[in-house]
C-alpha cells in the first residue's frame, strides 16, 4: 500500500507528460502535412509557369481575367488572417468569449470567400475544359477552395468544441493554435495563386 502511494504522483506526472508530448506530436503532424502539401501546390505552380512560359500568348484569346471579385476575396482571406490571430490572443488570456468572437468572424470571412468563389465560377465566361489556361485556373482555384473549405470545419469544430467548459484556456490550446496555423496557410498559397492566375496574366 506504501509503494502504491509513493508511486501514484509519478504516475500522474506520466501521464501529463505523456499528454504534452501528444499535443505537440499532433502540430507535428500537421506540419507534416502542411508540408506535403505545399510539395503537391509547389508541382502545380511550377506546371503552371512552364506552361505559361511556352505559350505565344497568355492567357490564351478568349480568356479574360477580372480582377474585381478575386481582389475583394483576397482582401477579405488575408485579413481573416489578422482576425484569427485575434482569437489566438483571446484564449492565451483566457478569454474563451473573445476567442469565440474572433473565429466566427473568420468562419464567415472564410464563408464569404467561399461564396465570392462560387460567384466567380458561374460569371466566368469559360470552362474546365477551355483551353490549358482555364484547365489550370479551375484546378488550382478548385483544390485550394477545398482547402479553404477544410479550414472552415476545422475553425467550427473549434467553436462547437469551446462549448465545453475548460475544454480550452490560456493553458490548453493546441487545437486553437493548430486551426490558426492551417489558416495561415491557406492564405498563404492563395496569395500566391492570386499573383500568378490574376496579377502576372493582367498586367
């Protein structure tokens, strides 16, 4: 019974750092991803500007690149950015209700984004299959909206998850944080991609 008693604190010590390390196993991961990611958007781009660079005319006739709605769409998913980060520092003061604010604001930017999107494609006057141009625009556009759509459930199942009391606090918050980090990336490679489909192919 001694022994029991003696060992139960080192026990509990185990245990918490076990969980530490699993939190910081799971930003790990999903750096790992991010990664990997970055490798398959990189293959895209770097098609994309072999492509470009072996055409007489870009983008080819007939395929005129509007700037209004991708450029209200890009200030709108970069500066969710900066609100997202808002919610960051809310939790890391233990303020669940501002860090709830934060990223349901995010969670509609990114719905708006979304939505800015879809409007985008249905005005547009070509498709997929139009010529190579809008065959890279609506795959590239296309797989990084997915992403986008990932990081709005991934900012809900945030949100859903606050509902629990002490689910997060200023000392438990990797699941905030890993969130902010996809987001961050997705508005990284759209930055990118705006610069490549609709800046370099206007100007």
């Amino acid at each position: 019974m001694q022994d029991s008693t003696l060992n139960a604190p080192e026990i509990a010590l185990g245990s918490a750092a076990s969980h530490e390390e699993h939190q910081d196993l799971r930003v790990f991961g999903l750096l790992t991803f991010l990664i990997s990611e970055s490798l398959m958007f990189g293959g895209f781009f770097a098609t994309y500007l072999i492509l470009r660079g072996g055409a007489a005319v870009w983008p080819p006739e007939g395929t005129e690149v509007e700037l209004l709605v991708p450029t209200i769409n890009t200030i709108i998913l970069v500066s969710s950015s900066f609100v997202i980060h808002l919610g960051d520092t809310a939790i890391k003061k233990n303020n669940i209700a501002g860090m709830r604010l934060w990223y349901g604001i995010t969670a509609l930017m990114g719905a708006i984004f979304l939505g800015g999107q879809v409007y985008e494609y249905l005005t547009l006057g070509y498709g997929l299959t139009t010529n190579v141009f809008s065959n890279c625009f609506y795959l590239m556009t296309g797989f990084h909206g997915l992403h986008v759509f990932i990081g709005l459930l991934l900012i809900l199942g945030v949100l859903w998850r606050s509902r629990r009391v002490g689910h997060y606090s200023a000392t438990k918050h990797t699941g905030i944080e890993m969130a902010e980090i996809y987001w961050h990336f997705v508005d990284i490679i759209w930055i990118i991609l705006f610069t490549l489909l609709y800046i370099l192919s206007v100007f």
